[in-house]
C-alpha cells in the first residue's frame, strides 16, 4: 500500500484544504474510476486517504465512491456532517423524493473508515416526512468508530437492497438497478438513534459496544396491534436467504426516552432476517415479547439472544420463534466468524 495521503477540512493547515467536506470528496477522487461492486471487495492499488475536518456543523449531502478513505472528525459531538431529505419531499417532477435518495453521506466503495464524527438526517419525525437516511452504507469492509448516527425512521441502511420491490418504485434511487453485493461492516463504541426500523438492510453487520438509542417520536408508527402503543423496532434486517450472518449486536447497550415495553428488538424486512444480540444491556423500553414478524411466515427469519441482562432482557415473555443462544451457540457469532476474518 502507498504512503498515506493528508487532506484538511476546515481550520488553519497546509494545502490541500478546503472548506466542505464534498470539496475534499471531490480532490481525492478526481483520478479515480470507480470499479463495479465485489464480495469480497478486491485489493487495489490506491493510495489511502485521510480527510481530517475540523470541528463545526457541515450541512452537505456527499456520496464517496473512492475506496481507501479515513473521514476523521476531532470528536463524536464536535464534528457534525448533516442534511434534512426524505422520503415524502415533492420533486420538481413532482414525484416524491423515496427512502433510497434521502441520505446525508452514502458509501459506495469498500474500505471505509468514519471517526470521531456524526452524520444526522434532521428532516424530522419519520410519521410526517417518511423515511429519512443520515448513513447509507453499501460496500465491503467499511468500518465506523466512535461515531453518532442520528435520525428517525431508516437512520443507518446497511446495504444491499432486497432482491425485489414490495411495490413499484420503492427501491428508487442510486442502488436500484445496480447488483446485489454484500459488505462486512464493523462498527464499534457507536451511538445510533432513531425510532422505527432505524438499523435496516442486508448488509453483514458487527455491532460492538454501541449505544442503540429508541428515541421517542413525535407521533405514533401506524403499527400498534391490539392497542398497544408501540414506538419503534431497532432493526428490520432483509438478510440474503444463502447468508449465515445478518445483524450481530455483541455488548451493546440498548437505551431509550420511549415508555415501558413499547420497542420491539426487531421485525424482518424480508422473510430471512437475521439478528443476535450477545451481552447486552436492555433497558425498560423493551417489549417482553422482544420480536414481531411483519406478517412474515415463520421459519425463515432467525433471532437470537444471549446473556442479555437489564429490565427488558427477561425472556419469560418472548415469542415463540425467537432463541435462546447456549455458550456454544454464541461462540459462533464471534466478530472473527461473522466478519470472516476481517477486522479493521
């Protein structure tokens, strides 16, 4: 690999430095061709990039399609990248903007690294924008540390998309049309917020000691069976039917403002979602029941814990298809197995 490349965002440093982020995006990449989608992504002889911004609120919409990059922020809270799309938003072709278009930063290459940043989509409650992406994470080996991801509904889509539409038109954007490639994504000392569905899609994703934050919105998500007033599901997986590993959440911390038993720990987006979560804390905010299936047919989808703890892990209550992972079990979900071996 080459020698490291020092690009500067904001402050007072040598060139090259600019003033946003997308000027930065744009320097780096102006003599590189992006290569179609791989799984396993292949090793390329690019010289690795690290863009270090400075502190302050950067309110751009980016997508980075240039592989070996560092974002480096100077703090979680300090360095906020943030845009407001979403879904509902009205075209001047008078189309609506849909999910797939909404995101604050998209990833489309491999070996990605975000640090010590935010990335936001602060377009509002998901009941009345829709859905509204601040990360859309499609590659191979990306890999996000000491980060804030915040939103409401769709906050972090950890790509591929599914095979197939539910409906027409609902997989307009960028990813589309292009071939369904799988991605290992590591994400370790995260806090991700947001409120319904928030950490969905396909991709192969390891969550370490992050900070998974239901926040209470503004209004009510249409699905309340039964009377209930539920307020969110932290994960809507659509894990490819041939993959042994989708969503694993290894001691995380599951926190919220939303009321007793009120989220759900996940519902499949397509009927072969996968999601663990190994020694975690949960907090109250848990419904007892744990898991919903959104009328999916049971069978296919898989969802596991172990060694949870805290006022929303007693089991007692949980649904029949969910599991209960013994210490063999749950050695199988190490982030050496899930990722493959990769491990940035």
């Amino acid at each position: 690999m080459c020698e490291i490349i020092h690009v500067y965002v904001g402050g007072e440093h040598p060139a090259p430095c600019f003033t946003t982020i997308g000027e930065a995006i744009a320097y780096i990449s102006r003599d590189y061709t992006p290569l179609p989608p791989a799984y396993p992504a292949p090793e390329e002889a690019v010289s690795p990039v690290t863009i270090h911004i400075a502190s302050g609120v950067y309110r751009e919409k980016l997508v980075l399609e240039r592989p070996y990059v560092t974002l480096e922020g100077c703090g979680a809270e300090d360095t906020v990248l943030v845009y407001g799309d979403y879904a509902q938003q009205i075209l001047e072709d008078g189309s609506k903007r849909g999910t797939f278009r909404t995101a604050t930063l998209r990833i489309h290459t491999h070996d990605v690294t975000l640090r010590h940043m935010t990335v936001q989509n602060d377009a509002g409650c998901g009941r009345l924008v829709g859905q509204a992406i601040a990360l859309y994470a499609d590659g191979d080996r990306l890999h996000l540390d000491h980060c804030r991801l915040l939103g409401s509904q769709d906050t972090l889509f950890t790509a591929p998309l599914p095979l197939k539409e539910a409906q027409p038109g609902g997989f307009i954007g960028p990813g589309q049309h292009l071939p369904r490639t799988l991605g290992r994504q590591y994400y370790e000392h995260c806090y991700i917020q947001g409120d319904v569905d928030f950490i969905f899609g396909g991709g192969i994703c390891y969550f370490e000691e992050c900070e998974i934050f239901a926040a209470k919105p503004q209004q009510l998500p249409p699905e309340s069976p039964d009377g209930q007033r539920i307020y969110g599901y932290l994960t809507a997986a659509s894990t490819f039917q041939e993959r042994p590993y989708g969503y694993v959440f290894h001691r995380c911390r599951l926190s919220g403002d939303c009321p007793k038993a009120s989220v759900y720990l996940g519902r499949p987006w397509r009927e072969y979602a996968r999601t663990v979560y190994l020694e975690c804390y949960m907090d109250e905010h848990i419904h007892p029941a744990g898991w919903t299936d959104w009328g999916k047919e049971h069978g296919h989808f898989y969802y596991g814990e172990y060694a949870c703890y805290g006022p929303g892990s007693d089991t007692g209550q949980r649904v029949e298809y969910s599991c209960q992972l013994t210490a063999r079990e749950a050695k199988e979900y190490s982030a050496e197995q899930v990722l493959e071996g990769w491990r940035p």
